[in-house]
C-alpha cells in the first residue's frame, strides 16, 4: 500500500483564497483588489444610509483602507467631470447709488476693487478671491487643484 502526501499551503485558508472576485492574496498574505471590486464597494457605500463600517466588515476590509478608496473615487470623479461656469455678469453702478457723493469716480474704483471678494469651489476646495485678480496665476492654481 503506497501512502501518498498532500502539500497544504497553511499561510492561506480556503475562505481567503481567491474565493471573492477582484481579491488576490499573493503568498504572504497580503491581499490585492482590482478596480473594478474597489468601485463597487465604493459604490455600495454611497446608498443612502448605509455605514462605511459595516460595509467595510461585510468584505473583510479596514474601514480606514475603504475610506482611502472613496476619498481617491470622489477625487477622481470630480477631476473627470466637467467643471461648470455659472455666468457672470457686471454693471457698472451709478456715482449716485454707491453712496459716495463727493468721491471721485477713481476712488470708487478703488475702493469697490478692493472691497471685491470671489468665492470659488472646486476640485474639493474653497477658494476666497479678494481684490484684484489675476487670471494667469488664477488658472495656474485651478490646474495644480485639478491634477491632485
């Protein structure tokens, strides 16, 4: 009677194996994910009322490694969508209705361009303008924020 031996790979248990679509585990243990399973987690996240912990538990994820997940798949979501322009329009108010009788149309101006403020969300910021802008150095940060 010949005895014949199996080899078994204790560093992995047949649950962690391979078992879940879009999961690898390489021979230390460490476990890969596709894109593909990290969008769908992500996805299933952004139900309504449904907790990131408990989805987290569910695929036998650290709920800090699915936070990172969703951070990177909004970011990556708001840099793909297309950054919309809301219009703008400028009048130039009287001397009478500014308040200022006496002042000179220069000090106006002055003042009004100092007292100017634009508020810009984009890219997950908030962006306060005051004063005079440039719009070189405006579109430089506007591509620094949407590369991040």
């Amino acid at each position: 009677m010949v005895s014949t031996m199996k080899i078994v790979d204790t560093k992995t248990s047949s649950s962690r194996s391979g078992s879940t679509p879009g999961v690898r585990v390489n021979r230390t243990g460490r476990r890969t994910y596709t894109a593909e399973y990290k969008r769908s987690v992500v996805e299933e996240c952004q139900k309504p009322g449904v907790s990131v912990a408990g989805v987290a538990l569910a695929h036998r994820i650290n709920a800090n490694l699915l936070r990172r997940w969703i951070v990177r798949h909004n970011r990556e979501s708001a840099a793909n969508s297309p950054m919309v322009l809301l219009p703008v329009s400028v009048q130039r108010a009287s001397p009478a209705s500014g308040g200022d009788h006496g002042a000179s149309t220069a000090t106006t101006n002055r003042r009004r361009a100092g007292a100017a403020a634009i508020e810009i969300e984009a890219y997950g910021v908030r962006i306060h303008l005051r004063g005079s802008v440039d719009a070189h150095a405006l579109r430089a940060v506007l591509d620094v924020l949407s590369q991040r």
